[in-house]
C-alpha cells in the first residue's frame, strides 16, 4: 500500500529525497530526528496504543520498531490503520479514538495540509501541546508541560552541514511554523534561507505559502512561479500555485492544475476535498462528485461518517440538474445524528429548495 511514490508524494516539501539534485543527509531525507524524539519517549512500558499517528508516518514506524504497532496494522490496510489516516481530516473521529485508546502523544509527519483539520483542532483544544517541530514533523503530547520552543529550530539547524542542506532544514521547517500560524518565525527562517540559497525551489515554495497566509495571493502566484522555473514539477509549488490561483478566482486554471496534483495521490482525503471544491466553482460537476463518492467510500471504510459529504455531493448534484440523486444523499445526511449543526441547517434548506423546485409535495402534505 505505501509505495516509495506515495511516501514521497505524503513527504512533499519535506523530503528532499524524492527530488532532483537532493543534498545527501539522512536526517534531512527522512524524519531521523523525529523518530528519535519518539524513541526516547517510547520505552518498554510504553501502551501499544497511546501514540496516534498520520498515514505518512506509519511506514517509518513499521520500518524503525521504535514504537510498538499492533500486528494487523503491518498489513498497510487494517480498518484502525484507515480510521488512523481518515481522523487527519476529522477531528470527530479523532476524538472517537482517542476515547477508545487515550493517546500520549500524536505524531503528524509530512505536508501540513494532508492534516490541517486535526491540527487546528488541536491547536484550538489546548488539550495536547505541541512539544516537538522540526522540517519535517509536529509532535504533541498530552497535557500542558514541556512546550517546544522556536529556539530549539536554530540548535537542530547547526547539525547539518552545508548551506544547501541548511536552507532546506530551514524552508521545510518554517512550512511547520506557517500551519501553528507563527508567521513571524516562519519568516525569520524563510529569510535566512534564502540567503543560504536562493535556487531552492523549497525556498520559494514556501514563501509562496507564506504570502498565501497573509492575503498577498500575487506575491503566492509570483514565488510558486518561482519554485517551478528551477523545478517544474515540484509538488507544494504546484500546490500553491493552485491555491493561489484559486484565492484570485481563476477557478478553471486552478482546477485543471488540481487535477495534476491528485494524480500524485488519487486517495488523499485532503487533497479529494480540494479538487471537489475547485471543480464546484469550476463548474465541473461530474468531477466534482466523482471525488466526492470516493471520499464517500473512503470514510466509509475508515469508520468515520460521511455525512458531510453526502451534504456537499447532493449540492453536486442538485448544480448538475440531478434532482433525484440529490434528494437521497441529502436524506442520507439528514438521517446522521452526528451531522453538524450547520452542515444540518444547509442541507435542509437545499432539501427543501429541490423539492419546490420539481414540484415535490412539502413534508406536512
């Protein structure tokens, strides 16, 4: 299940590795020091189960032992396996397992937007604390104690050699600093990486991301252009380009670059949200709710409800003239006692709109 592909495509901008011209440091290729993070905490009596994990992660746990995994998860597939990498979009279903398991720790490897809703919702909550950052990972522990400061970037930045392989310590981690939104330290490195070396297409990338956070969607558009002149296919570049496009209603455009990035990873809950929502304003309904089924089948198997999507893919289909399809997932979602109190609110109000709309009876008749 996890190719050496798909775990360089869930390390983008963060795996220098898995592109051209790579500076030759294993713990700037893999997530060494992360693991070793984990390893000291680890120890003999540590649960099975307190340590919650992204799917980018589990592949450097099956292969390290640092952390005990259970046997089924060895498989790549197990129905906990799934509903580990399906709670990195939803906070719900983290906290159903969490509940179940009592997580220690939580471990986030990889590209922040692979599991932006989970960390915002931990960052909100304040019932984990993040006590470790570096380029490659965020790791929390449960409780209030032992915070992880910026301060500890600069002493890990010292251990590598060369200013190639510094400046992308420093981009990759300042692209974990931008996703805890410290904009002001992630600038500090972004700065101090460029100068160290202003040919990264990492570098540019990142300010690319950095002017996104701020609103300065040209300035985005200009450095991911940047980014991918010294690499066209360099993958958080064309990711920004997408996002910065999108912010500036280039709807189209940004679609059909979306469609590139969910080659690299067809079955990515992040990046299948991503390209339905930029299908919708594109117009593009059949591929719109084409993501949305698949979403739909993935939390399906993970265990988690997908009832928010079913929300959005009746919306798909009500814009595509489907008013038939669109009433059954819209009762489908309506019928989840688990469904937001907003997400209710609208699929209610469109339910009763196609109903009017074709002619329906009302509900009292």
């Amino acid at each position: 299940m996890f190719s050496r592909a798909l775990v360089c495509l869930l390390l983008a901008g963060i795996a220098p590795a898995c592109r051209r011209s790579e500076p030759a440091s294993p713990e700037l290729n893999t997530p060494a020091i992360a693991l070793g993070r984990l390893g000291k905490e680890s120890g003999s009596a540590q649960k099975t189960d307190s340590l919650y994990w992204n799917a980018a992660a589990l592949p450097w746990l099956l292969k390290e032992q640092i952390w005990r995994v259970r046997d089924e998860d060895h498989r790549g597939d197990s129905p906990r396996m799934r509903a580990f990498a399906q709670a990195a979009q939803s906070p719900q279903l983290f906290r159903e397992l969490d509940r179940e398991l009592r997580f220690d720790a939580v471990w986030l490897l990889g590209d922040p937007s692979t599991y932006k809703p989970l960390l915002e919702h931990l960052l909100e909550t304040k019932d984990f604390t993040l006590g470790w950052l570096d380029h490659t990972s965020l790791i929390f522990h449960r409780g209030t104690q032992n915070a992880w400061q910026p301060a500890q970037l600069d002493d890990k930045r010292a251990q590598f050699r060369g200013k190639r392989a510094q400046a992308s310590f420093l981009a990759e981690a300042a692209t974990k600093l931008l996703a805890i939104k410290n904009t002001d330290e992630a600038k500090r490195r972004l700065e101090h990486a460029e100068k160290l070396d202003g040919k990264s297409p990492a570098v540019h990338a990142v300010w690319a991301s950095y002017h996104l956070v701020r609103g300065d969607f040209s300035a985005a558009l200009s450095a991911a252009e940047r980014a991918l002149k010294l690499d066209s296919d360099f993958l958080p570049a064309l990711s920004a380009k997408t996002q910065a496009l999108y912010a500036t209603r280039q709807f189209s455009p940004a679609w059909e670059l979306s469609q590139k990035l969910l080659e690299r990873a067809p079955d990515d809950p992040g990046m299948l949200f991503y390209h339905a929502k930029l299908a919708h304003e594109a117009h593009a309904y059949e591929a719109e709710s084409a993501a949305l089924r698949k979403l739909i089948t993935l939390a399906e198997q993970a265990g988690a409800s997908p009832s928010g999507y079913r929300v959005y893919l009746g919306q798909a289909y009500a814009s595509a003239g489907d008013a038939e399809n669109a009433l059954d997932q819209l009762s489908l979602a309506l019928l989840d006692t688990r469904l937001p109190r907003e997400q209710r609110k609208f699929a209610d109000q469109l339910f009763l709109q196609i109903k009017d709309r074709v002619g329906l009876p009302s509900r009292e008749e």
